[in-house]
C-alpha cells in the first residue's frame, strides 16, 4: 500500500509541477519574428579602400598591455664580455638583480 501512495503521489505531483509547461504560447524559432522585425539592416559603406588604408598607416596599431607610443631604445656600445664583467662587479658590490617570480 506505502509503495502505490508513494507512486500515485509522485506522478500526481509531477502532473501538477508540470501543467505551467503547457500554458505558454508556442515559441518562434530562433532568428524569426517578433525580434526580427526590429533589427535594423547594415547599409552600402561609403568609406572606400584607400582611405583605410591611409588612416592605418598613420596610427601605430594597438599592440600589448600598453597601447601608447613606447620609447626607442638606443644601441650600445659594450660588448657581451663588458656587459657580463659590469653586472659581476656590480653584484660583488651589493646590487640585486631583479630576477624571478618575487622580483
């Protein structure tokens, strides 16, 4: 007797859960009215090839976390072995070199 209350009352549950499904009005498919109606159709560009690429030309692209003209860095004069022999010296002296993850 338990076993058949326990069944009756899921189904009538579920019955009762789900008579809100059917009480919607039938759904448009997806890209059809009424929201289509409203959407504005792009028109012909009038800018044409050349002025784009002239406007790329003159603006750097935005490349990285910073989209702002970088400096240049100028050439050096040291060799590799001046380079290596000024950092040593300059560790032996006490300088850090900011290196890793904690730098």
């Amino acid at each position: 007797m338990i076993r058949i209350n326990t069944t009756l009352s899921a189904i009538a549950a579920a019955l009762l859960l789900s008579g809100t499904a059917f009480a919607a009005d039938l759904q448009p498919a997806a890209g059809e009215a009424p929201l289509a109606l409203s959407q504005v159709t792009p028109g012909t560009s009038v800018v044409q090839r050349a002025d784009v690429r002239k406007a790329a030309a003159s603006q750097a692209p935005v490349a990285g976390n910073l989209p702002m003209a970088q400096p240049t860095v100028g050439t050096s004069t040291l060799t590799r072995a001046q380079v290596r022999e000024a950092t040593r010296d300059a560790i032996a002296h006490g300088y850090r070199v900011a290196s890793g993850n904690l730098s």
